[in-house]
C-alpha cells in the first residue's frame, strides 16, 4: 500500500533493529526515510544499508524538510535526543511532529515537550517485534500506542505503512 498525496519525509533517531525495520516499512509504503548514523557501529549501517534508508550526517539536514521525526532509542536517551534537536529544529521549513516512541515517565515527556516548543509532541510507545522483512501484515509487526492531543495525527502514518496504532 502506498502513501496517499505527497509522501511524507520521516526521520527516524535510532538505527537499531525497531527503528531500521519501521524505517523500511514505512519506505515500502512510499515515505522517504533519513537517518543519521553519527556515532553508530558498522552493524547498525550494515542494517539500515539492508532497510534501503537514506543516511544524513548532521542534525540540521536530518531535521530539514521533514513531516515526522520519530525517535526510538532506549528510553534513557529520550531527553538526550530533545536535546540534540532542540537546536536544528529552531528554524523549520514547515510544522512537523515529534514522536517519542519510547517508554518513558510522563514527567519526562513534559520535559521533552519543554524542550521542543513550540513544535507538536505526540507521546508514543511501541510494543512487539520489529516488522518481518517485505510483509504488510499489521500483525506481523508493532504496534504504537500514541495518547495525547495530536495522537490522531500519527493514526494515519501507522495505518497506511501497515503497522498498527
């Protein structure tokens, strides 16, 4: 299933086995996906090289142009990430979301949200293994549980790239 309209520009923050694999599927689905491999090992690029993502090596053109920004990282980086963003992502193009796809306290995703003003925080997390290579069975793979005001706005990303919310 393709993404409907102009495809969505997604960065993902961790490019380890969850992010690499939702990466995909949702560059199956038609999203242009970039990641950043700064300070990754070989096996991490030797992964998102199989997932057929594209790699940006700074922060600024990571964050440039995109609709999504999802982080999935372990949670003990969650504000870290905010952090690293928080100044790439002063002077935008256009309005874009960040998901914090990570099981974190909800103080923490207040902080997140200070640190990210004024731009639209969703609070996500994500349960089950990583989606199976090439298919596009919902079951076959994670599903998000994302709460909040504009948790409805990740609904539609999750549906079309076949990946449960």
């Amino acid at each position: 299933m393709n993404l409907a309209g102009n495809p969505p520009v997604i960065a993902i923050i961790g490019a380890g086995e969850m992010g690499a694999a939702v990466g995909r599927r949702l560059r199956e689905a038609g999203a242009r996906i970039l990641i950043s491999l700064n300070g990754r090992s070989a096996t991490s690029a030797d992964r998102i090289r199989r997932a057929g993502l594209e790699v940006v090596h700074n922060d600024r053109r990571l964050t440039d142009g995109v609709d999504y920004i999802l982080s999935v990282v372990p949670p003990g980086a969650a504000v870290e990430v905010a952090e690293r963003l928080r100044i790439p992502l002063r002077t935008p193009r256009r309005p874009l979301l960040f998901v914090d796809c990570n099981a974190i306290a909800p103080t923490t995703m207040r902080r997140i949200e200070r640190l990210l003003e004024p731009f639209l925080v969703i609070d996500a997390g994500i349960i089950g293994g990583s989606p199976l290579l090439g298919s596009q069975d919902p079951a076959a793979g994670p599903r998000f549980y994302a709460s909040g005001a504009h948790a409805h706005r990740l609904a539609a990303l999750t549906r079309t790239a076949s990946i449960s919310l």
